[in-house]
C-alpha cells in the first residue's frame, strides 16, 4: 500500500461520533501496551500520529485516522490493565464489544499479542468475539525484536496450538522497532479491501 496521506479524524467517545461516510474501516486491539499504536505510525509511516506512551492504559477513546481519504484505522482502547480501576474495566466491554458486534464499515481487525507472552484470557475472549461476530482477523505478534530467532519462531508455534481449537488462525511477527511485518499486514488489509 502506498500510503499518500493519513490524519487524524476523532478520539471518539460515543458512537455517534464514528465517521458516517461508509467507508471502510481496520481496528487494531490487544491489551494496553501491547503496541497498537505503534504498529499503527509503523503501517503508516509517520512517528507521533497515533500517541504512544510508556505508560500503559492511556488511551481511553476510539481513536480514527484516515488513510490515503479512502478508509479508516481505529485504535482501540487497550484491555486488561491490571491497575485499572474495576468500573472502567467493566466499561471496556459495554463500549467496545458493541463496535465489534454493530460496526457495519468495520472490514477486519487485527489482533496483537506480545511476543513475549501467550495469549490472555483476555485475548482468547477476543478471538471467540471475533469469531462468533464473523469478523475476519490477523494475529499479530508485537516487539518481535524482543525475542532471538528460535524463540520467536517456537513462541510462533506455541501460539498457533493455542489458537488451534478455533481453526489454523494466521500469526504474523511484527516488531515497529525494525519495521518486521509491516508488509505481511498491509497483504491482509489489500486482501480483505479488494475482497470488499
Ligand atoms: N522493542 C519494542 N518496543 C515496542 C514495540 N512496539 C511498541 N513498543 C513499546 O511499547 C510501549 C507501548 O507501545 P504503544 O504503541 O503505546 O502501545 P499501545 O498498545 O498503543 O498502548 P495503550 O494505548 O496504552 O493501550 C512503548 O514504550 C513502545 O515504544 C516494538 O515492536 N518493539
Ligand atoms: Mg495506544
């Protein structure tokens, strides 16, 4: 994908902010810290445009940004911020399972899983969302770079044994640090807009 511009559109903090032009859209959730938005500024080419942060459980909104004035990313609000207070953990899902569950424009979603780790209860109650609302999804791998070789390509197999009870799910590694992966993603977002 030859990316000529991205912006910016809104911190959405009700659905009836969500772009109402039809276009489609490719979320990006994970746990908080997990690096979605930086696997977002690495797809996009650009350092800052969605905040980062050290910080985990920082982004609270829906946040869309536009792409090439032909279709949307959404950066979700991460989940399972152990700190986070309880009712703000109980808001994650009233706000972001309906988006999943209702968002017409919404193409596919890709999910990040820290290489480091195997997947949550919390990522693994994503999947059986995304698979009982018919929504096609990437596994993605994040900070890639923080594991040797063998170690990623085992924790790769490891993951996809997980993941196996819903099917052979694809897993791609990714590391915003290197730029490993970016081409792997946007194959997956060109395939699920030409397929549109
Ligand atoms: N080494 C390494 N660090 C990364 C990578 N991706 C993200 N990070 C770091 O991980 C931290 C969190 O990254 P973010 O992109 O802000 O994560 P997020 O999932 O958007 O976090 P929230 O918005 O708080 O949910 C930052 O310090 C990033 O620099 C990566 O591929 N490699
Ligand atoms: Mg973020």
């Amino acid at each position: 994908m030859k990316v000529r511009k991205s912006e910016f559109v809104i911190s959405a903090v009700q659905a009836s902010q969500f772009p109402s032009d039809g276009d489609a859209e490719f979320a990006f959730s994970g746990r908080s810290n997990v690096g979605k938005s930086s696997l977002i500024n690495t797809l996009l080419n650009r350092k800052g445009l969605a905040k980062t942060s050290s910080t985990p459980g920082k982004t609270r909104q829906i946040n869309y940004f536009r792409i090439n004035e032909a279709f949307y990313f959404v950066d979700l609000p991460g989940y399972g911020y152990a700190r986070a207070p309880k009712r703000e953990r109980a808001n994650w899902g009233r706000w972001v399972e309906p988006y999943l569950k209702n968002r017409d424009p919404l193409l596919g979603l890709i999910q990040l899983i820290d290489a480091r780790h195997d997947p949550t209860e919390n990522d693994l109650q994503m999947v059986t969302w995304l698979l009982s609302y018919e929504l096609p999804f990437l596994i993605v791998l994040t900070k890639s770079d923080k594991l040797s070789a063998r170690k990623l390509s085992e924790q790769i197999q490891k993951t996809r044994r997980i993941l196996s009870e819903w099917g052979d799910l694809p897993v791609v590694p990714f590391s915003a640090k290197r730029g490993v992966g970016k081409e792997a993603v946007w194959k997956w977002i060109e395939g699920r807009l030409d397929s549109h």
